[in-house]
C-alpha cells in the first residue's frame, strides 16, 4: 500500500486535530503546534519542487466513482504552492494571534482548524467538486463563528453571508455541472487537468451561459463588484482570526478557479463575442468585464474613503482591490497574469496583517470608530510602526509585494495592444488609468486612517495601554517579512507562479 500523498495529510492533519480539541484535547497548544507543523510541511514542499520543470507534483488519486469520473485528487503546481504557503502563513499568524476564548474554546479553535483544512484542500484539489466541495468546507465554520463569537450586529452579518456566498456557490455549482455535461458523454470527467486538455484540443466547447455562471459565482466569493456588499460588514463583525482567513486566503478561492478553469477553459474568442443593444451599439464580453473592474476599483474605492470605522474601511479596501487582480487577469497575457498571481499572495499577507492588528486593537480599545481613537502611536509605539508597515504594504510602496503585483499588472494590460480586437484595447487602457487613480484613492484613505489611529491628541483614557505582546508581535512580523522577501525578491515567487500561468 502506497504512502499518502503529502498534500492529502497537509489536508488531513487540521482536520484530525479539529477532533482531537473536540473531544478534549489541549486547544490553544495543539492548533498552535498543528499551524507550525503546516507551515514547516508546506515550507519542504516548496522546497522540493522542481521549478525548472514545472507541472503537477505530489499527484495522488483515490477514486470516488469511476462511472461519473470523480476521484478525490491532489496535486500542485508552482500555483498552488504559493497559495498553500499563503494559507499556512496566514494559519500560523491567525492561530497565535488569537486572543483568549471566554466561552466554547475548544469549538472555536476547532472551527479555525477546519477554515485551514478546507483551505488546503481547495487549493490542492485536481478535481473540480471537490474543489468545490472543500471551499464549502471552509465556509461553514466560518458562518458558525460569525454568529457565536462575532461582535456588532454578529447575527445579521452571518445570515448575511450566508446568503451572499450560499447563493454564489450555488451559481458556481451550476456552472460546473453546466461544463461537466458539456464535456462528451464517454468521456465526462471532474479531473481538471483532463477538461483544460480537453479545452486545449478542442473537444470541449462549453456554451457561453457556463462561462458566465462561472465568473458570476466566482466573482461574487471574491466580491467582484456588484457582488460584493456582504464583504465589509462580515469582515467588520467577525473573529479576529476568521476575518484574516477569509480576506487573506479563502477569499483567493474564486480568483484561482478563475485561473484554473475559467481562463483556461474559454478561448479569448468568448470574451471577444460581442452583445447586441439598442441604437446598433453593441458591447463585449471583455467590456462587460472591465465596467465591472471600475466598479470595484471607483465606485468601492469612494465608498471605502467614506467609511468612518477601521473595520468597515478595511472590509471595503479588500474589496476594492481585488479590482486589480481582475484586471491582470482581464488583460490576459503572462506579464498580466503573473501580476495577479503575485498580488494575491500580497494582498492576502498585507489584508491578514491589517485585520489582525485592528482585531487586537478592538480587543485593547472596544471601538473601532476613526473618531475614538488618536495619538495611539505613543502608547503603542511597536504596534504603530507593524500597522505603518502594513498600511505602506497596502497602498503599493516599493519594496513590498504589492508594488511588484501591481507594477506588473499595469504594465502586463498595457502590453496587450496587438491582441485584443476591436476598439477593446482602449477600454482597457481606459481601465488601467482607472487603476492607476485607485492607486492614490487607496492611498487617501489608508494614510487618513492611519493618521487618525496613531497621532494626533491621544485621549487620557488610551495612555495606558500595552503595546503588543512578542508572541503576537512575531505573527504580524512573519506576514510582514514575507511580503518584503517578495517585495525585494519577486523572482522567488514568479518562478512559482509564471511556468503554471502560461497560456497555451
């Protein structure tokens, strides 16, 4: 008998964890060892990895049902490990990070464990449901623990959510049963190495109503404008550790099943398949596309500078910059794409540490509200310069990831000249500039909140509060470390990533 594969066990070890704090066991120390032990395997990992060859490793398959094509797979490719690698620093950082549980600990630190579970099992999974299937596994915890230890108005945030993302999933389902039945009936499989080959050859041409079903449900577990009002107040009412796992990780599902089956499943051609409107004008589906894209880099980005608490602000700053990972996408070159694949991963490390910090900051003060707070940089001066750092990492500063991702996808849609037809190249530059005013739109409020929280006066009743403690100041200073290796080093991340982006 075969040893299991090493991405079936990183799966697997949370969830036997998970059982073990339920019936008992130590919980802050068990999730606590289980996160550096994930974060260790996935590490090795990486590290095996033959980048210069590129493709799926650590393959393995346990049939489910050979007449519908199901197997229950794993493998990863350059990828892949760059999200499993943001999961476990992002695990790592949310488990030590959580501050003490008064009522159900054990439950809570068990949810946590299944959020990363699940997690890991989507972002390894070569088989279409059960990529879907372990993304639900992740959301289910992460409703419960909305509703039981959230704060706010905790309960209208989790019926909200649940409504948002059931309803988005649901349309995602039916998008992959559409390109399931699409494939010809002997040879229907989930495997999704085998539909993108099938796509390459030409065997499978799925009707457009898969294509968008698809981006709708995938877009709207990744808050593409206008789906994406349920982020901010689930994010401004949930845990500490649930808004960094969702915003920082789980929330990358939708982005990546774009790029895994989306994108290499529907040739340019459909997006340059133009709609007909009144008066004899008619639009693209790549227009459709970008208008959606200035949704979220405009009309979310004003929404977010008028926002009046840090959490909120935060929910909607998530939001606003998924716009960007969009748009390297929506370009649709290796520059572009690679762009997006690298700010994932910074916008995943940068968010984590911004909703970890203003959780922590929550638990110190009661209030969030911008009006509150002030001058906090004296009393706090380790845990000001952590939030300066991850402010500067989110607007874009040189040095950080995100100023790599984003460079490269502002560059990547502009380079696209000779390969969209029909007037689309000026709508996308016209979207690119777009993103560019962004850029100083998220500048405009990150900085004002930032100035807020940490100077100014600095009311009596904040002079006595302690500063962070060293174990949670090393879980911030581990998302931050890493998105200045990046930042310094992108071609330690893109020689993951670009091999597994290529277009055929």
């Amino acid at each position: 008998m075969s040893l299991p594969s090493p991405l079936f066990c990183l799966t697997l070890i949370p969830i036997v964890a998970a059982l073990f704090i339920m019936v008992g066991a130590n919980a802050p120390f068990v999730a606590r060892a289980v996160s550096v032990l994930m974060l260790a395997l996935t590490g090795v990992l990486c590290f095996q990895y033959p980048v210069s060859q590129g493709g799926l490793w650590f393959v393995s398959q346990y049939p489910v049902s050979e007449q519908l094509g199901l197997s229950l797979s794993f493998g990863a490719d350059g990828l892949s490990l760059a999200l499993l690698l943001l999961s476990a620093i992002v695990t790592a950082s949310a488990v030590w990070m959580i501050p003490p549980i008064k009522s159900r600990e054990n439950l809570f630190y068990a949810c946590v464990l299944l959020i990363s579970a699940g997690l890991f099992g989507a972002f390894s999974s070569t088989d279409v449901l059960f990529f879907y299937a372990f993304h639900e596994l992740a959301l289910i915890p992460t409703f419960l623990m909305i509703g039981i230890w959230g704060s706010g108005d905790r309960q209208s945030a989790a019926w909200k959510a649940m409504i948002y993302l059931a309803v988005g999933s649901f349309v995602l389902l039916l998008g992959i049963l559409g390109l399931y039945l699409a494939i010809p009936a002997s040879q229907r499989t989930f495997d999704m190495t085998t539909i993108q080959s099938m796509a390459a050859s030409g065997v499978l041409n799925p009707p457009h109503w898969v294509y968008w079903t698809l981006l709708i449900g995938f877009g709207s577990l990744v808050s593409l404008f206008p789906f994406h009002s349920w982020a901010p107040p689930v994010y401004a009412s949930a845990p500490m550790p649930v808004s960094m796992l969702h915003a920082g990780a789980l929330k990358k599902f939708g982005v990546y099943g774009i790029l895994r089956i989306i994108t290499p499943i529907f040739p340019d051609s459909i997006l340059a398949t133009r709609v007909a409107l009144p008066f004899g004008w008619s639009i693209s589906y790549l227009d459709i596309f970008l208008v959606l894209i200035i949704g979220n880099l405009l009309y979310i980005g004003l929404v977010t500078i008028a926002q009046k608490r840090l959490d909120w602000m935060l929910g909607y700053a998530s939001a606003m910059h998924m716009g960007y990972i969009f748009l390297g996408i929506a370009a649709w070159n290796p520059l572009s794409l690679s762009g997006s694949a690298v700010l994932m991963v910074a916008h995943g490390l940068s968010i984590a540490a911004l909703f970890a910090l203003s959780g922590s900051l929550r638990e110190r003060t009661g209030t969030l509200d911008l009006a509150d707070l002030g001058g906090l940089a004296k009393s706090m001066p380790r845990f000001g310069l952590l939030f300066g750092m991850a402010t500067m990492a989110s607007i874009g500063l040189p040095g950080f990831a995100n100023f790599a991702g984003e460079i490269m996808v502002f560059l990547g849609s502009f380079g696209v000249a000779n390969q969209i037809p029909q007037g689309g190249l000026k709508f996308l530059q016209v979207t690119t500039i777009i993103a560019v005013w962004g850029f100083v739109i998220s500048a405009v409020y990150m900085l004002r909140a930032y100035r807020c929280v940490f100077f100014g006066p600095r009311p009596e009743r904040w002079a006595h509060l302690p500063d962070l403690a060293p174990v949670s100041r090393y879980a911030i200073i581990l998302l931050i470390a890493t998105l200045l290796v990046i930042g310094f080093c992108p071609q330690l991340l893109l020689s993951y990533v670009t091999p597994a982006l290529l277009l055929p």
